[in-house]
C-alpha cells in the first residue's frame, strides 16, 4: 500500500479503550476510523457500518485538507 499518513496496530487494545470503541464484553473494537489533523486533534470519527466504507472518511480528509 502506498499510503501517505500513518496506520497503527493496537493488539494490546489499549488505544481502542481509550478511543471510547473497545468493546469489553468481546475484546474486539468497534469499527471506527479517526481523521487526526497534523496537530492531533481528531476532526471526524466514521463508527459502525459506515466505518466500512473509506468514503466518508476519504471526504473528511479532503475536507481538512482544503482548509
């Protein structure tokens, strides 16, 4: 993949819970994914099903982008 922004692993789950996604009942974490702007400040979060999809995150990024 050529990516050009970061991807993190979390095996140890310690970002989801303190993300507000892990799911403690299973151990697993609900799908999200955070746009992080560069001075780290989370400007949209994409939960559940529509996490799935990169759309709405893909447009969150242009969007900050453009700024």
């Amino acid at each position: 993949m050529k990516l050009d922004f970061p991807l993190a692993s979390d095996w140890q789950r310690k970002t989801a819970a303190a993300y507000g996604v892990l799911n403690t009942a299973s151990g697993f974490a609900n799908r999200a994914s955070f746009v992080v702007d560069p001075q780290g400040i989370i400007q949209h979060i994409e939960e559940g099903s529509s996490a799935i999809n990169p759309d709405g995150t893909a447009a969150a990024c242009s969007r900050i982008k453009a700024r």
